[in-house]
C-alpha cells in the first residue's frame, strides 16, 4: 500500500528537527492540541493506524478522529493515564 499525503490534503513539508528541546517543544505542542506541522504529521499517521486497526471505517474519518482527539485533548489525558500506571507499576515492584 503506498498512499500520498497530499492526495488527502496534508500538503506540506517534513518538519525540520533542529534539537533536540525543540522537538520536545514541537511535541508537547501537538499533545496540548496547537496547530503546527507537527501537528499534521501526528494526524497524518494517527489517523492512518486508526483506519487500519478498524477503529475507523475509511482513512478521512480516522483522520477526522485524530484531529479532535489531539484538539480536545485526549490525546494527553490518556498519556497521563499511562505514565500513571506505568509509575504505580513501578512503584509496587520495588524491592523492600
């Protein structure tokens, strides 16, 4: 399967990574739902997986479901939940 970004209107170009504490910054962007071409590229490939898994019907649709996933922030609250329970795994696990 080869698809096109910009057959999908996601037109743009690769993200320059400059640095490192850039990047982070680009990517805590996209976690907080900020519009930038990062933000794209997470849509571009979330969307992908989530038609692909058959969380979605078609590949505009899981597109559509990641955009408002990152915008109203789920995307961050479920990161929360993970490292919460990665840290209370961790946390249990330690030896007396």
């Amino acid at each position: 399967m080869l698809l096109h970004p910009r057959d999908y209107g996601f037109a743009g170009t690769d993200v320059p990574l400059e640095s490192t504490t850039q990047l982070l910054e680009q990517m805590q962007g996209v976690l907080q739902g900020k519009s930038s071409e990062l933000m794209l590229t997470a849509i571009w490939n979330s969307g992908f997986y989530l038609w692909r898994c058959g969380v979605c019907p078609d590949l505009p649709t899981g597109f559509a479901q990641a955009e408002a996933l990152c915008v109203r922030g789920a995307v961050i609250q479920k990161l929360e939940e993970v490292k919460k329970a990665i840290a209370s795994r961790q946390f249990a696990h330690q030896p007396s």
